[in-house]
C-alpha cells in the first residue's frame, strides 16, 4: 500500500458477505499500515482514505443500510471490536501523544505505532453506543480529524494497583474485586495517575465466557473538569472472575464520554 496515495485503491471493489469479513480485511490492512512513518503526522487518515472509500463503496451483501460508516478509523458498524485495538508488539517504543491532534484517543490513528487485534476471537458486547462524533477537515469524514467524541453506556470500573501493578479491576467507588487483569498501555508514564476502565465486550471464544476486554482511561484534562470526560490510554483483558454481578444488570450502567 502507498502511504500518501488517497486514490491507489480507488478502482478497488471487493464484495464481501458481511460486516465482520469486511472490517477483519481492514484491520490488517491497519496493521501493516499504523507502523509506517508519515512525512506529516495529520495525514495518517487521508493517507489511507482510498481504502476506506473503497470499503465503504462495496458494503457487506448483509448490511441492511447499504453502507459502512467510516469514524476515525473505525467503522461504526463493526465499532464494539474496532475499540479493541492494541500495540502490536510491547517491545516498541511507547510514548506520549504527538502535539498534533490526530484522532480522538478511541481511534488507533491517534498513535505512532503499530497496533493490532485479535481477529481470532470471538466478542459479546458489553457496553450500549450511544453516540459517536467526529469533525473531519472540509467535512470529510475520511479527511483529517479535527475532533471527536465517543460516548457510551457501560461499566465503569477501577484499576486496582495494590499489588505493585495493574493486577485487577473493581467496581467503581468500591474495593471491591472484579477480575485480575493484563494491561497492555498506549502511554507510559501513568505510574502515578489513578486510572479507569469501561467493560466494552465479553471474550466468547473460551470455554468460560467471563473474560471481560474493555479500555484503560484518564479522567481528560480537556473536559473543563466534567468527570464523565476520559481519554483513552490503553487496553485490559480481564480473567479469573471473582464477581458474579460484573456484566449483569446488577450493576448499574454509567455514561462515559471519551474524546
């Protein structure tokens, strides 16, 4: 793929059967593409936009609306999984972001390094979209992002570091043990920061499905002091379940606005 090429793959009209065969086309492409090194950070987006315009041209035959919606890098039909994204490799340099604004922070666009997915697994949703935004230079919603916003219904929950480390989530407010966790960060640095998570789906391809995946969040500094207003900065697995409630309706879903 020619980085900086808006119309290389404009002639490009696959077809596929579904959202999901769809987007894990995508997600590799992504794959190989987010580790390359642009001229100019901003155009991570536009450097890329032939594909995506390609995608969004040749939906999936099962797509009731005909159409795929392109935010940021995602797609929003395909939105639970496409959150999901991490570094590809934990040996690669993580930094702080750029002083450019890329992507909103959901986005993998928002970072300078490779980033994957695990295509081989299966999710359940466990958070409610409720709303997704992007501003796109000349409004183009495949042209540079300006700004945007994700907001959701989910489980909020909070990184427990008592153990020396990120070892495991609990519910918001409480000591309260959920699961332990792996985390893998999109920035170092955080040491110090007190840091959230938001459930975003359920790992279906274990024999026990009670493997929640959700984000690692900082309370954003660019919200006016809102604490609805987070940024995203990493992503956790969660395994060995100690609470029954967590994903049930026993646990009150709250609103989380990430930018």
């Amino acid at each position: 793929m020619k980085a900086g090429s808006r119309n290389g793959f404009s002639s490009y009209q696959p077809h596929y059967r579904n959202v999901e065969e769809a987007t894990r086309v995508w997600y590799k492409l992504v794959h190989d593409y987010s580790g390359r090194h642009l001229t100019v950070a901003e155009d991570k987006l536009p450097a890329i936009a032939g594909v995506a315009k390609a995608l969004s041209e040749s939906p999936p035959t099962t797509e009731p609306s005909g159409k795929l919606t392109f935010v940021a890098g995602l797609w929003r039909e395909d939105l639970i999984r496409g959150l999901l994204w991490k570094p590809a490799s934990l040996s690669q340099p993580i930094s702080s972001p750029t002083a450019a604004y890329l992507a909103p922070s959901w986005s993998w666009a928002s970072r300078n390094f490779a980033v994957e997915w695990h295509l081989g697994q299966s999710y359940v949703s466990g958070c409610q979209v409720l709303e997704v935004q992007v501003s796109n230079e000349a409004g183009d919603p495949m042209g540079r992002a300006l700004s945007g916003h994700l907001k959701i219904a989910g489980q909020l929950v909070r990184l427990d570091r008592s153990d020396g480390g990120f070892s495991k989530i609990c519910f918001a407010g409480t000591t309260r043990p959920i699961c332990r966790i792996t985390v893998a960060m999109d920035e170092m640095g955080k040491d110090d920061i007190e840091l959230w998570g938001v459930l975003i789906a359920w790992n279906s391809s274990r024999k026990d499905p009670s493997y929640p995946i959700g984000l690692v969040l900082e309370r954003a500094t660019e919200s006016n002091g809102n604490p609805a207003h987070f940024r995203r900065v990493g992503l956790f697995h969660g395994f060995g379940k100690e609470d029954q409630n967590v994903g049930s309706k026993k646990v009150d879903a709250e609103i989380v606005t990430i930018i």
